[in-house]
C-alpha cells in the first residue's frame, strides 16, 4: 500500500554540474548516490532525485520544502551563503525579510540555478 512506502521529492535539472555546485557547494547537501544523470541525497530521512530533464524550471509551483525549526535562521544562513530569496505579494500573509508569516507557518521562497521554487518552512505552534 502506498500510505506505508516512502515518497521521494524530484528536483528536475538541466545542467547537473551546475546543479549539483548549487546543492552541494551552496546549500549544504552530500550526494548519497550518483549515476550519469542523476543524483540521490538524503534530508532529514527523506530521499531527493535529481535527475536531468528538459522540463526543469517550468513549475510555477513549489518543488518542495525543508520544514525547519526556525526559519529566521535558516534564511540568514542561506542568504550568507549566497541565495537570494522571492518576494512575494501574499494576501494575508505579510513578508519581512522575506519571510512570510501566515497560515500557520513562516515561509520563504529561492529558486535554484535550475529555476525551480524551493521553500524553508516553520510550523508557528
């Protein structure tokens, strides 16, 4: 049954050297597996594929997030570390340093040298 399997996020690229200088070099993650065209890491105890496709990019939606203890340290760090985040014009969900607060969390958005959205996220209790 597929509610006891695990799920593994995609993270869609068309330049996997680029890519991967982003999430390893920039980011912080280390490759768990490699093959020619793609790349498994491990977040947490979640899987990540990254594989090479000509779609990489065309989501207008998030690919997926890190859900994080504190988000304001997060986006400090990934900021120090060169990513530049979104802003967005969220109904009801104020952004300062783009973060925004609502629905019951603190969000902020980077794209990555692929294009794709990428959030950190933290569950406001």
């Amino acid at each position: 049954m597929l509610k006891t399997a695990p799920i593994r996020a995609y993270i869609p690229v068309s330049d996997l050297a680029r890519a991967r200088k982003f999430y390893e070099q920039t980011i912080g993650l280390e490759p768990k597996h490699v093959v020619s065209h793609a790349v498994l890491y491990e977040c947490g105890g979640a899987e990540v594929f990254m594989y090479v496709t000509p779609n990489a990019g065309t989501s207008k939606a998030s690919q997926a997030f890190w859900q994080v203890a504190d988000v304001e340290a997060e986006v400090a760090d990934l900021k120090g570390r060169g990513v530049k985040f979104e802003e967005y014009n969220l109904p009801g969900a104020p952004m300062k340093n783009s973060i925004a607060t609502g629905g019951g969390a603190k969000t902020a958005w980077f794209k990555d040298t692929e294009g794709n959205i990428m959030a950190v996220s933290q569950v406001l209790r």
